[in-house]
C-alpha cells in the first residue's frame, strides 16, 4: 500500500467516526424520558396551561425530564415542586406513553404517576414554561391536552378510579 493511502485512511476513518458519533450523540436522535404526575385533591386534577416549548396552549399535569441518576419518584417529587411548589404523596405509578411530537420532532417516552395532593397552594413557578396552574374536576377536564396526557387517557386511565 502506498504511503499515500496509508496516510488518507487514518484520517477518512476519522471523519466517518466523528459522523457516527454526531448521529448517536444528538438528543434529538433519541427518545427522551419524560415524567407525568397527576394529582389529586378532593376529587379534582392539577393542570397547568404550557406556554412555552413543544405542544404550547396545551393542558399539563406537572412533570419534565428525568436527570441522569435520578429515581424515578424523586424526579415527580422534584417537577412538582419545581414548577407547581406543592408538595405530594401517595405516589404510584399510572402508565406508560410513547409520544411523537412530529412538528417539533421529538419523541418521549412519558412514565405517569398519580398522587396526592399533600402541601401548599399551587402557583406558577416558571411563568416562562406554564402561564398558570387550575384544579379540574372530571366533568370539566381542559382541553386540548398536552399530547402524553392525552395519549395517556386513550389508554383508559381514569384518575378518578385511583
């Protein structure tokens, strides 16, 4: 093999690496792990109005992206007062979705819970994210809903039988 060639090669595999690692590496090729958490108090569900990011004017429960390390709970815990600053218990698991925001080209897999209300008056934490944070009951659920909670509901969920 001539020098030449020798010396090409190194550096086409370079670039063909750099290529792959691009596609894998970028978030956007991924799914990204989402967490939902419906809550209750007397009878009615928190939902906030999104303002900002894929699916705006959409109705949402609570929720964002679980962090590295981080359980599963804890992650519904910390949204909740993050964005809400209510505090929750009785946390248990509601359902699974896999959601395609195609405008936006995302895709989450959003992991629900349902839990109850324990402290604290909801309020809006991040008005750059929810313009503000209502209690629905179930003759009066807003729409349209955030696509994952939507998604979640034609799966058959019923919070009201929790």
């Amino acid at each position: 093999m001539s020098q030449e060639v020798q010396e090409i090669t190194p550096i086409k595999d370079t670039i063909i690496n750099d290529q792959i690692n691009t596609v894998i590496n970028n978030p956007k090729n991924h799914p990204r792990v989402g967490i939902g958490v419906i809550i209750k108090k007397d009878n009615k569900l928190l939902f906030g109005k999104r303002i900002a990011s894929h699916n705006a004017n959409t109705w949402t429960p609570p929720g964002g992206h679980l962090e590295f390390y981080e359980e599963l709970e804890q992650c519904a815990r910390r949204e909740t007062a993050e964005e809400a600053g209510i505090q929750i218990k009785n946390i248990h698991l509601a359902g699974i979705t896999n959601d395609f925001f195609e405008k936006e080209k995302k895709h989450y897999v959003t992991i629900y819970f349902i839990a109850d209300h324990d402290s604290g008056d909801p309020q809006v934490m991040e008005p750059d994210k929810v313009e503000k944070w209502q209690w629905f009951s179930k003759e009066e659920l807003p729409q349209p809903l955030f696509l994952s909670t939507a998604n979640l509901f034609k799966q058959g969920f019923n919070p009201f039988d929790k």
